[in-house]
C-alpha cells in the first residue's frame, strides 16, 4: 500500500479545520482558465455559495481595471497651486509666499503653472499670480513666456484681464523679447492703437523701445487726428508726447497743427493740444494762437477749447495777449460789458477771465471789476462767480 499522502494534502499535524484544502486539479484548471483560489476556499471565505462554474468564473477572471483617478505628488501639488491661484483669497496668499520663498520653491510654482497658463492669464484672479511670475522669472523662464504669448497674442491683447499680464511682461523682460512681441503685432499697429485693451501695449512699447519710435510714427501719421479724438488713441499721442522730446515729435505736431480748431473743441483732442502747449516752445504756441484768432471769445465759453485758451494765454508773449484780451472783452474805452458778464457766470469761461485779470492791464482789469461791481448782487450767489469775485479781492478791489 502507498503510504504517500494525497496531492497537496497538509502534513501538518494541526486539527483538521486548519489544514490547507486539498486542491482539486480540474476545479482549478478549465479550458486553459486558471482560478487563483479553489470554489471551496472562495466559499469558506465568502460564504457565499458557488452553484456553478460560470457565476464563479467573473468573480475571478474579469481583469483588473486600471485606476484613472491616480494622482502622483507631482500633480496634486500643481492642482493645488492652480486652485490657490484662481482663488481670490488663496491667490493673495500665493503672491505673498512668492515674495518671501526661496527660488528653488519660485521655481516650482512656476513649472506648476505653466501647463494651465492659457486659462490662468484669462483668471480675474490668477492673472495677478503669473503677473507675479513675470517679475521673478528667469531668462530660460522668459523665453517660456515669450513662446505662450506668441502662441495666442491677438486673443491676449485684446482681453482686458490677459493684456495686464502681458504689459507686466513687457515691463519687466529682456528688450530683444519686447521687440520680438512688437514685430509680431506691427501689422496691426494701428488698430491696436485704437482699441480698449490694446493701446495699453502700444503703450508699453513707446516706453520700452525708443529704436522703434520711428516706426511708430510712420504707422500712426496718416491717422494722428482720429487717434487724437479717440478716447484710446489719444493716450498714445500723449504719451508720446510724455516720453520724447517735442523735437522729435514734429511730424506729429505739424499734423496738430493743420487741425488744431478741431482739435481743441473735441473732449480728447483738446489735451493733445495742451501738451504742445506745456512744452513752451514759443514757435508752437505762436501758431496755434494764429490758428484761434477770431474765435478765442467763443472757445472762452466751451466745455473743451476754454482749457486750451488758458494754456494760450500762459504761454502767450505779453504783446500777443494785448491781441487776445480785446478780442475777447473789447478795449477802452468800449469793454463789451455784456461779454465779460456772461463769462463771469459762466462755468468754463470764469476761468478764462481770471487769467486776464491775472495777466492783464490794470485797465482791463477795472474794465472787469465794474462789471462785477454794477451786478455783485446777482453774482454774488452763482458759484462759478465766485471765483472771479475772489480773484478781484486778491488785486485789492473792494465790493
């Protein structure tokens, strides 16, 4: 008799409720399937009953599903970094932290970021994060940014969040990435000019890139009067005139001066004016008062025109004001009373008689007091008269 014991039989001599099963072959091996456990063991386990074969067979068989919703380290530190930067509070934070870490930790919100700019730049709140990145980024970092903005630069620069991102860059990177930026919106220069978002760029390039001043002036002469009456444009021709030299603007001067009647009674057009004005050089000032004669009476009483007949006057030679003052209140021995009258109570044209009191002869200044003096008690309430009965009192005149 063989005295082997059966096939996978336990010699163990623990009690029989603890000995491994025996392992029935085919129960374990059907049609090239292997089972990782026997029905018996699954069932001692479980207790749940086996019926047959094919109820058991998915419960083993059915392959394991990979787990999508894995997230490495590595990611969940980006997503959080993305999540604090979109977050009003948490993105405070953020921009606090980045003022204070180390660049090894700066650099790792960088790499964090940097997947998800093409939303971040648009983000109310994350924008001010990668404005933050900007300041902080280095030279290979810089180029990173250069190549994302070329990427989607007409939708950036006309978004009124992801522009003051790129104007931070602008700001704030090498000069040869701002003429690269530049070179790519050259084309359409003079729209950008004229738009809400975009002349804040054009901006940033009269600032940045004083090499390409010409340029800028050969793309915007043909257009210096609709840009001078356009509530954008006419930043660009101001800050034009705010960072050169009026000498090398005189292209652009000229091109004011030819219209300068429209120009000084339009809401924008007029402070482009002025800045020719505030640059003192008599030359212009001669001209544009040439250009005014016969019409400084009616642009003493306009909204616009009566700020830039106040700089005339300043800037005036005392010969040329003896020519504007009669022109405007009449001389002796016929002042126009009626004239001085109305613009003592007028709201823009006070202003402009108080400069002739202020520059005036002590002729046309008693020409002026009379006025007042023979109307004080209606005057005397108007609040824009005020100011003139203040001036008066200040020479010495009494009421």
């Amino acid at each position: 008799m063989d005295n082997k014991p059966p096939l996978g039989r336990s010699l163990s001599p623990v009690p029989n409720q603890f000995r491994r099963p025996v392992i029935n072959a085919p129960e374990i091996i059907m049609n090239n399937s292997v089972y990782l456990i026997s029905f018996k063991l699954w069932e001692a386990a479980t207790g749940e009953k086996i019926f047959s074969e094919d109820s058991f067979a998915p419960k083993l068989d059915t392959p394991l599903i990979p787990d999508n919703n894995f997230v490495s380290p590595q990611q969940q530190q980006q997503r959080s970094y993305v999540m604090q930067a979109r977050d009003p509070m948490k993105s405070r934070s953020l921009q606090k932290k980045m003022t204070e870490c180390s660049k090894q930790e700066l650099d790792i919100i960088f790499n964090s970021l940097y997947p998800s700019l093409n939303e971040l730049v648009f983000d109310q709140s994350a924008n001010f994060v990668i404005q933050k990145l900007c300041e902080t980024a280095t030279e290979e970092q810089q180029q990173k940014f250069l190549k994302f903005f070329l990427s989607d630069l007409n939708n950036i620069v006309d978004h009124s969040i992801a522009c003051r991102v790129l104007q931070r860059f602008i700001e704030t990177t090498q000069k040869e990435n701002i003429e690269k930026l530049f070179n790519a919106l050259k084309p359409n220069l003079m729209s950008l000019c004229l738009s809400q978002n975009g002349n804040h760029i054009v901006q940033r390039f009269v600032m940045s890139l004083p090499s390409k001043l010409n340029v800028i002036i050969d793309a915007i002469l043909p257009s210096v009067v609709p840009l001078a009456i356009d509530n954008c444009g006419c930043r660009i021709v101001q800050r034009l005139f705010d960072q050169y030299k009026i000498e090398q603007l005189e292209s652009i001067v000229a091109e004011v001066m030819r219209n300068a009647v429209e120009l000084a009674t339009n809401q924008y057009g007029n402070y482009v004016v002025q800045y020719i004005l505030a640059s003192n050089k008599h030359e212009h000032i001669s001209n544009l008062l040439k250009a005014f004669k016969g019409r400084f009476y009616q642009f003493s009483l306009h909204k616009f025109a009566s700020n830039v007949i106040e700089k005339c006057i300043r800037g005036a030679s005392e010969e040329e004001r003896m020519e504007i003052f009669p022109e405007i209140i009449g001389s002796a021995p016929d002042f126009n009373a009626t004239r001085i009258s109305t613009m003592v109570e007028d709201q823009f044209g006070n202003y402009v008689i108080q400069r002739i009191i202020e520059f005036g002869t002590e002729e046309q200044q008693t020409a002026i007091y009379n006025v007042v003096f023979d109307n004080y008690q209606k005057l005397e309430g108007i609040q824009y008269s005020k100011h003139v009965l203040l001036k008066l009192q200040h020479l010495g005149y009494k009421f």
